[in-house]
C-alpha cells in the first residue's frame, strides 16, 4: 500500500515531507507486525530488545546504562523493563565483581531460550513481509543514514 492510500492524503508539503511520515508509518507498521509476534511469547518489542542486547554482549554482564544506551527507542524505561524479564526469569540481576556498587544483567537460560524462539518467529515474519533485493536494502540503509545525517 503506498503511503497516500495508508494515511489518506496526497497533500505532502514537499517529497522529503512525504519521505519523513513514510519512514513514521513504515516503522509503526514493522513494530505492530513485531508486536503482534512477540504477545505469543509474553514479550513487548522493547523487552525483546533488551534480551537481544544482553545476547550481543554475552558472556558478558551489562548495567542498565549501557543497556539504555543501545535500546532503539531512546526513551524506554529500562529499569522497570528489566524489572519485568527478571520477574519472568528471563534475566538475572547481580551484583558486578569489580564495582559492587553497581547491579549488572545477563540472560538467563530460560532468557536464552526464548529470544532464540521470537527470533526465529520475527525472521520468518521479517521473510514474509519484506521484499527487498540485497541491493535495494544496502540504499535503504544509506538513505535511511542520510536521513538521519543531524542525529545527536
């Protein structure tokens, strides 16, 4: 569906206008094909998130900073979404060997688990829905870069 359809409108101020609310609808549809996903398992997009970032730093333990600061929606609460995976055993809590004055996460087994079943869930969903040739998303990706060029 092109983006006039979705949003009912061919009134755009100019095309990177149009561009700009594209990549706002497009993402809000990715999340809500990955929201939808993830409910199966009990797991919101940014608890999903969560557990795919300690994976990328296992074996190693991370503090909720450093984890906030990987998240993809800057603004999550991660405190209370790591609240969340440890009541569900998906994270443990710890105290850090080094510095005891600071709490670090990892994945637990059950955490581990899990992850790999929702991203073998989200892949397939990924496959299904988006058709896009290895070289179309290599100039999505360098467009997307573009757009965001003032990010800071």
């Amino acid at each position: 569906m092109n983006i006039e359809a979705a949003i009912q409108t061919t009134r755009f101020r100019d095309e990177s206008h149009k561009a700009g609310l594209n990549i706002l609808y497009t993402a809000w549809w990715l999340k809500t094909l990955m929201s939808r996903e993830l409910r199966e398992f009990g797991l919101t997009h940014e608890q999903y998130n969560v557990l795919r970032i300690l994976k990328g730093k296992a074996p190693e333990e991370m503090c909720v900073k450093d984890i906030a600061g990987r998240m993809i929606e800057k603004s999550s609460n991660v405190p209370r979404i790591i609240d969340r995976l440890v009541l569900k055993k998906l994270v443990r809590r710890s105290t850090d060997q080094a510095d005891k004055r600071h709490t670090v996460m990892a994945l637990t087994p059950a955490g581990l688990n899990l992850l790999d079943q929702c991203t073998r869930r989200i892949n397939q969903v990924f496959d299904q829905q988006v058709e896009l040739q290895p070289g179309q998303a290599r100039q999505l990706n360098e467009l997307l870069e573009q757009f965001r060029k003032n990010e800071g």
